[in-house]
C-alpha cells in the first residue's frame, strides 16, 4: 500500500518531466525607432525689437538707433537673414525704406527715408537679396539649436518734414 501512496504522489509529477516547456523555444525579431528631423528656423522679434530713433528736431541729420532679433535653426542648418521694408511706403530690396505718418496719414503725406545696416550705422547695407544659397546683401549663419542674436541699424538722413510720429514695418526673412 505504501507503494501504491508513492506512486500516486510521485507518478502526477513524472508527467511534467516528460512534457515539453512551453518556454523552452524563443521565437526573435527587431524592429527600429526612427525619425527624420528636418531643417527648421524660427525668428523672434517684438516690441521690444522696434527700433526707435527717438524725437528730435527737423534739423536733426544721420539719426541712427538700432535693435536685436533672434534667429534659432536646427544644427548646422545654413541660413541667410533678409530685411524687407514694407514696399507700401516704398521700401525696396536694398534695405532702404521710407516711414509714414503714424497717426495723420489722412493729411500728411510726408514719407522720412532711413536705410538699415548690418554692423553699424555707418556698415554695409542690410537688404533682401538673400536666398536659400547665396547672402545677397544679406547676413548669413548657420544654426546651432540655440537662439542667436542679430543687431540691425536705421539711419534717417533727414529729419526736415512734417512735425508727427512716423513707422514702417521691416519683414525679417531667414533663408534656409
């Protein structure tokens, strides 16, 4: 009997030495992680970008202020950075543009020409030229995954119009 008892309490467990592991075949394969990460370019201005050359009287000649922006692109993306005076007050490709009355346009057609500048306000010109290869009369720089600051510089010549406030827009272009 105690043979029997044995049996009974071995034999169940003899099956499992016979019986195949579901875990003893590893079935393996691989799969990637990808991404493509393209060429990207952001521009911050602002108000606190606005160049403002100040009040001064209509005698006032060579009238320079100037003003940063940043440029952030992706690494070693090359870029080339445009100005672009607004063409409704007569702004042209060569960074030379004209401000109109802020307030009085109705009555005063004065327009006060200024030119913008790349190092100084007496530097090269800071025009739109530029393109997706080449700088133009534009200024060029290649990114670095960090903002990067860029000063400019407007010059008004002449101060002799109409007593008033007067504006106009500058559109920063980044070539990449």
């Amino acid at each position: 009997m105690k043979s029997i008892i044995k049996m009974r309490i071995f034999f169940p467990f003899m099956i499992f030495a016979f019986v195949p592991s579901a875990n003893a075949v590893v079935a393996t394969n691989t799969f990637q992680v990808q991404i493509t990460i393209t060429a990207s370019c952001v521009v911050t201005t602002g108000a606190g970008a606005n160049i403002n050359l100040g009040s001064v009287g209509s005698t006032a000649t060579n009238t320079t202020g100037n003003s940063s922006f940043t440029v952030q692109c992706s690494r070693t993306t090359p870029y080339f950075i445009g100005l672009a005076p607004s063409t409704v007050n007569g702004g042209n490709t060569t960074g030379a543009g004209s401000m109109s009355s802020v307030a009085n346009s109705g009555t005063n057609s004065d327009k006060v020409p200024y030119q913008l500048h790349q190092t100084s306000g007496t530097g090269p010109v800071w025009g739109n030229t530029a393109t997706t290869t080449a700088v133009g009369n534009g200024v060029g720089g290649t990114g670095s995954g960090v903002a990067q600051t860029y000063t400019v510089y407007a010059v008004a010549a002449s101060a002799n119009f109409a007593p008033d406030s007067y504006a106009d827009t500058v559109t920063v272009n980044v070539n990449y």
